[in-house]
C-alpha cells in the first residue's frame, strides 16, 4: 500500500483540482467574499502531492512514482490546459436543453415578467440553467429571439454567456455589446465572451 501513496495522492489531487475548476463558476458565485478560501485550500493540496510525488523518485523511480509525477504536475497546470467553462457549457447544453427551449419557448409566449433592462427571474426549477438564476432577454419579436444564459456574469471583468439566437452571429452581433468572441456550439446557440 505505502508504495501507492504517492499515486493516490496524485489522483485524489487530480480529481480535487478537476472538481474545483468544474464548479469555479458557482464557487464564485455563492462565496463572492471568501473566494480565496478554496483556492487557499485546494493549492496546498495539489502542492503536496507534487511534493510528495517527486519526493518518491530518488528513494525509488519505477513507473507508479513517475506517473504520480505526471499526474501530480498534470494537476497544477490543467487550468491552463483544459478550457473548463467550455466543456461545463457543452455539458449543460446537451442535458439541459429541453429544459432551455422550454425556458425560450415561455419568454417568446410572454409567460415570464422581466423588467426595464429585459432581466427574467427563473422559476426555482429552471434557475440552476443560469449561473444568476435569470436570463437576459435582448430581442424577443417577430424578427427573431436573443436569449442570455449567464455562464460567468463578470462584474466589469467580462462575462461569458450562453445566446439563443434565432438569427445566428448577426442578430447576436445586433443586439449585444462588447463581444469578444463567439463560438457556434449549434444550430441557435453560442458560447459568447465580452468584455463587461
């Protein structure tokens, strides 16, 4: 068993820091003010087994201490490697979008109240399909639907969004501002990132 440890170290890290990164969005969201406790928490973890990991190699390198090290390591950089927020939204959109055109279907039928800004509180059985438990309607008309799921609603420090859009980029580009990129993720939605 002792001769795995630095293994299972490297693969609990592995999952900690997978989960943490997963969830960041609505760590964020809940725990605005203590935000740096988690991370505070989660890196020491990962350090530790690195440390550990390598640790392992002068006293024994066979190849359990060396993928300990390749995982361990893999762990503290996949943050720069895997683009979380895209594969969560990828994710979320191919269970949850029955649930989204429903969501779509009852704004186009003026079922939800929204205020002057066009923000639509969600029932609490569609709130989880919003980071902030609203969309943003930008154009709701014979012309075509624009419908905001907030994936990350920065706060000046850009957000990244979910749109329905009945008319593509254009309509996209039409009725929403500061947009940094857009990427199709399928017919009517895209994964938008602006600068507010």
């Amino acid at each position: 068993m002792k001769k795995y440890l630095a293994l299972i170290f490297a693969i609990l890290a592995f999952i900690i820091r997978f989960v943490y990164f997963w969830f960041l969005d609505e760590i964020y969201d809940s725990i605005l003010i203590f935000f740096p406790i988690p991370t505070i928490i989660v890196l020491p973890l990962v350090s530790g087994a690195i440390w550990y990991a390598f640790s392992r190699i002068p006293k024994n390198c066979n190849w359990i201490n060396i993928t300990a090290c390749v995982i361990s390591v893999f762990a503290l950089i996949m943050h720069f490697i895997i683009p979380f927020r895209l594969m969560k939204t990828k994710y979320d959109l191919k269970f949850h979008e029955k649930e989204m055109l429903e969501i779509i279907e009852k704004v186009k039928n003026d079922e939800f109240s929204h205020d002057e800004l066009g923000n639509v509180d969600l029932p609490d059985n569609y709130k989880s399909l919003s980071n902030t438990g609203q969309v943003f309607v930008t154009k709701n008309d014979e012309e075509g639907q624009v419908i905001i799921f907030w994936i990350f609603r920065g706060m000046l420090s850009g957000s990244v969004e979910l749109i329905y859009s009945t008319g593509g980029e254009k309509l996209i580009k039409d009725n929403e501002t500061g947009i940094v990129s857009i990427e199709k993720l399928k017919e009517n939605w895209y994964y938008v990132q602006t600068d507010y």
